[in-house]
C-alpha cells in the first residue's frame, strides 16, 4: 500500500513540475514578464526546497513518515492552487489590437487615429500590481511541500522492506516519476489550446489564434487540476502505520565515527578526488540540460513558430520518452558489459562526447527572421535594419498617430508583416474579428494591391522542411546523453565508502539544486531576453513580455550557452577518466597535496568560465537600453 501512495506522490509532483515549465510562455504573456524573471519563478521551487531540506531530513525520520510525505503532499497542493489564484483576481486579459468584433462590419473604426492615444483609466493602481509574485511563492511554497517525499519514502521503504525486494520497489517509484512529466506536458499542450478566459468571454470575439504571439491559454485549469491530484495523493498516507513488521531477521545498524563526526566526515568526503570532480561534472552539465529543458518549448514556439500547444506535445511524446528509455538502456548496457567502475567513467564520457558532437548540428538547422517591416528590414524590404522605436516610423505611415510600443501584426499582400495596420498605412477595413481585412495600406502596395490581414505571414517552406530534422536530431542526441546517466549515478556510488554514502547523495543533490537548479533557468532566461527585437507594452506603459526574437541570435545564444557547458563538462570528463586510471585507493600525502593544486586549478577555472558567460548577460543587458531600464 505504501509503494502505491508513493508511487502516486512521486507522479503528483512530476506532473505538476512539468506543467510549470510548459507554461513558462503563457506566464510571460498573462503577467507581462520577461524571461529572465520566469528563471527566477521556476528556480523558486529549489530554494523552498533548501530551506527545510536539512530539517526534515533530520527530524522527519523520528517523527511519523507517512503523516509528515501527507502534510508535504497537502503544502504542495496549497502551492500550485496558489499560482492559479492570480487569474481570478486580476480580471480579463486584454491584449493589443486593433481589430474589434462588431456586427455591423460598416462601422469598423479607422485603424488610422487622428490624435495621440493616452493611457486607459485606473492605470495608476493596476500599475503597483505584480501578480507572478503569487505564482513565485506558490512556487516556494511547492518546493516546501516536495521535500520530504523523495527522503522520507525511500528511507521507509529502506527500512520495512527486505534487501531483495527494497531494490525493485525503489526501481518502481522511479519509473512511475518519468511518467509524470509526460502527461505533465500534454496537460500543457491541452490548456495551452483553450483561450485563458474560457466561459468568460465570447470566442468568436477573440481576435488572435493559438500560434499568435499575444495567445495566452488556460494556463490556471491545468494547476487546478495537478493541484487536486495532488491533494488526492496525501489521503492514503494518513491511514498507513508508522512503521511496518519486517518479516525476517535484521541485523541493527551501528553509527560508525564517519556518520556521528559530521564535519570531519564532509572534508574527508570534499578531498575525494574522483567525487569531487565527478561533482563538478555533474554541476556544468545539469546547468545545461536544466537550461535546454526548461525553454525548449520556447524555442520550438520562437525559432519554429509553432503553437506552445504543439511545442509542449511533442515534448511530452517525443523528447521525455526518449531520456527515459535512455536512461534504462544505459542501466541495461551497464549490467549486459558487466562494466567495472572505471568502464562506467568511460562509457558516461563517451556518451557525453558523442552528443556534443551531435549538438553542433544545431546550428546548421537554420530559420530566417521573419520579415517585419521596420523591425527585421526596411520599409523597401531591400535592407536588413537594426530596430530602435523610430525605425518602424517611415513616410507612408506619417499621417497617422501610431504607437510604435503596440504589437497588432497584419500580414501585406507583399509577404510581408507589419507591426499594426496603423503602421502599414492602413486607412479603412472591412470584415469583423479574424476576418478582418484593411485596405488603403500605403506601405504595402505591390501592384496596386493595398490590403493586409490579421496575424504575421507564414513562414517559408524551407523552415517547415527543416523541423523534422530538428526534433529528429533532438530525440537522438537527449537519447545519447541520458544513455550515461546510470552509469553516471553508479560511478557515484561505488567510488565511495559506504558509511558515506548517504552524505555523498545528499551533499551532491544539495551542490547541483543550488549551482545548478537554481541559477540555470536565470542566466538561461536572462541572456535569451537579450534576443528580443520587439517588446510588448504593458497596459499602463513599460515593457512587458516580448512578441518577437531575433531568430539567428536566438539560434546561436540557445545552443551557444549550452556548448560553453559542454565544453567544460567534456574538459572535466577526460580528466575524470584520466584520473580514475591513475589513482590509488591508498594514496599518499603527497598525491593528495597535488590534487589540492589541481582542484584549486580546475575550481579558478570554472569560476572564470561562469564569471565570462554572466558578464556578457550584464553588457548585453546595458547595451539593451530596453531592459537596462
């Protein structure tokens, strides 16, 4: 019965931590953030972790297991209604446009204003307002809650099971949690198609599609519902006893010196040679993996203009089923070679290797810019520009009072997109909502066909070719590198004593949620915002999320970032391997003192390394007059 209840937890919080990072783009949109600032919401979880890891570690195990998982299950629910409670509270979305949904399609306004538009009533109170803050301490708050799930239920079944079946039943719970970021992402990929005031708002009067870069889902419905699975998945440990009669023997485990002397125990632990680099290795390489993980979609959406539905779909079906097979083969391939801990060291380099090789292909995989007229190229559509506020301003459009801030794209019988009808010249339209079709456009005018119509124009064939490619590419290189990851986690444990084992695990998880959970998602997001060509405005004024990205930039900061990771993370296995073959379980004090050297070596190097990539995030941000602000 316990197996079930935890089997069902560990799906429960899978579930809903893959929801959060599948709605990253519909956060952005609804609250009007940039991305750096959805890094710092998704890496909250991480800190309400750390804050009361240690704690219920230790006091978890003296009190009764089952009841504190349920109270954490409960925390966690509270958490992820929390993030939904901002959508009730702070009303309708309202997005930019210029197309209004009318029954008589003869009294359609001129896209055309005469005078300067100014800003709507009550903009002084709405503008105090920041409502992702609920969702970043829901966030926390989920963190708290997840903690003492995975240390407390294992440890339980540790105890109460015997030593042949403690293996399969963990084996188990592990399985059961890579299913939960599957239907986590289809749950994404299903709200995402629902517009976000669902049964509030009339449809047919929506003037944007799924595909639109203003589109926000129903982000709020999937918390609702991972929040009542997760309060379903505390009932049954409410009615389990504190402790289980164990059929058999046991021999009653003693203290050892290693497990009552703390911090003796963790310096003998941190001048472990092959721990600690394996430490370091871990930590460049899950800065990547958790940076690529938690804006892939994004990048699907931006680089391929897809819908997040769709991004988030095949995610859930195609990306996360691959890392889990992956991660079975290698602990397949690991038992069938019969692989020693040094065969484990060179098989986990190798299949890093092999996908960092396979990730260069990325760059080929190439989309244009989209064709924006005053953003991407001039209004002649000869010239490539860079975009500032008065490049989208030109003769054909200086009649008209427009808004350079607003993003209301039309697409010109020309193919090519303009920022709004106001700034494509238009003067008249006909046709109500999507339907909507201006004319009078003087910016546009190929043969003297002037109209335009509502939404960016679609992307060329070329790029439509190429996405297939693209995930193809991505199955196999996330297939190759999760393919090292149990044999990873096996060298782990096998290069240390095992009365430190549990102080290695635990020490390890707390080094890589905080150099690697934690600001990954943050620098990640920070350098993609400095991509952005076109800013949204918030309702009141200041920028708010972005509408569109400079692809080719997009295209090399995305898997530029990562292969400065990898690059490192290559540089650091090869030495991991190296230094496997030439170390002596019984080494001597002068080897130990030449090992100091070299960590503190390899430690000057790695924090040049993240000082180079957060210093060009901190130019690029001065540089950008936008975001500096």
């Amino acid at each position: 019965m316990f197996l079930v209840a935890l089997s069902f937890a560990y799906f429960a919080k899978a579930l809903s931590g893959s929801y959060m990072k599948s709605t990253i783009t519909q956060l952005e949109r609804r609250f009007d953030i940039p991305s750096y600032l959805i890094g710092v919401i998704d890496g909250s979880f991480e800190i309400g972790n750390l804050l009361v890891i240690a704690f219920v570690s230790y006091f978890g195990a003296k009190l009764h297991r089952p009841k504190i998982i349920a109270v954490g299950c409960i925390l966690m629910s509270i958490g992820t209604f929390i993030i939904a409670l901002p959508h009730f509270i702070i009303g309708r979305y309202e997005y930019e446009t210029s197309v209004r949904w009318v029954v008589n399609s003869t009294l359609n306004p001129s896209p055309c204003p005469t005078l300067s538009a100014s800003f709507p009533p009550g903009c002084e109170s709405e503008s105090n307002l920041s409502m992702w803050i609920y969702v970043l301490l829901g966030n926390v708050l989920r963190g708290i809650g997840e903690t003492p799930v995975q240390p407390l239920g294992i440890s339980y079944i540790d105890d109460f099971a015997t030593e042949e079946n403690a293996a399969l039943y963990v084996g188990c719970v592990q399985t059961i949690s890579v299913v939960g970021p599957v239907f986590g992402y289809l749950l994404g990929s299903l709200c995402a198609k629902i517009y976000v005031d669902i049964g509030f708002v009339k449809m047919e009067t929506i003037t944007i599609t799924p595909a639109d870069a203003r589109w926000v889902g129903a982000w709020w419905l999937g918390y609702l519902i991972a929040g009542v699975i997760t309060l379903l998945s505390a009932i049954p440990f409410w009615f389990l006893p504190r402790s289980i009669p164990i059929s058999g023997p046991r021999v009653p485990e003693k203290c050892t010196p290693e497990q009552t002397n703390f911090f003796p125990t963790l310096r003998t632990l941190l001048a472990h040679p092959v721990y600690l680099i394996y430490l370091c290795v871990t930590i460049i390489q899950l800065n990547s993996l958790i940076g690529m993980v938690t804006y892939k979609p994004k990048y699907i959406e931006q680089h391929f203009r897809q819908s997040a539905s769709k991004a988030n779909f095949l995610m859930g079906v195609i990306n996360i089923p691959a890392v889990a097979l992956g991660m079975f083969s290698g602990g397949l391939l690991m038992k069938r070679l019969k692989l020693n801990i040094m065969g484990a060291a060179r098989f986990a380099f190798g299949t890093s290797l092999i996908g960092y090789i396979l990730s260069l292909f990325f760059f080929a995989m190439s989309c244009e810019n989209a064709k924006v007229a005053g953003v991407t190229l001039s209004y002649n559509s000869l010239d490539a520009i860079s975009y500032d506020k008065h490049s989208v301003f030109t003769a054909c459009n200086s009649d008209c009072f427009c808004s350079s801030s607003d993003w209301d794209p039309v697409c010109g019988e020309n193919g090519i997109t303009y920022v709004s009808p106001c700034l494509a010249g238009c003067t008249t339209s006909v046709g109500s909502g999507k339907n909507t079709v201006f004319s009078n456009c003087s910016c546009v005018g190929v043969a003297g066909n002037f109209t335009a119509s509502t939404g960016q124009c679609p992307q060329k064939d070329d790029c439509d070719r190429m996405f297939p490619y693209f995930l193809a590419l991505s199955v196999i290189t996330s297939f190759i590198i999760s393919l090292g990851g149990t044999p990873g986690y096996m060298l782990l444990i096998r290069c240390i004593k095992p009365q430190l084992k549990s102080l290695a695990l635990g020490f390890h998880a707390l080094a890589t949620r905080t150099l690697a959970g934690i600001p990954a998602p943050i620098y990640f997001g920070a350098i993609i915002d400095t991509t952005c060509l076109k800013w949204g405005q918030k309702r009141c004024g200041g920028i708010g999320a972005c509408r569109i990205y400079n692809t080719t930039a997009y295209r090399t900061h995305n898997p530029v970032k990562s292969e400065h990771t990898f690059d490192t993370n290559i540089f650091l296995d090869s030495d991991f391997v190296r230094m496997l073959q030439n170390y002596k379980w019984d080494q001597s004090m002068s080897i130990q003192a030449e090992f100091i050297r070299y960590v503190a070596a390899l430690t000057q190097i790695l924090f040049s390394l993240h000082t180079c990539v957060l210093l060009n995030v901190f130019f690029e941000i001065e540089d950008n007059p936008l975001l500096s602000n």
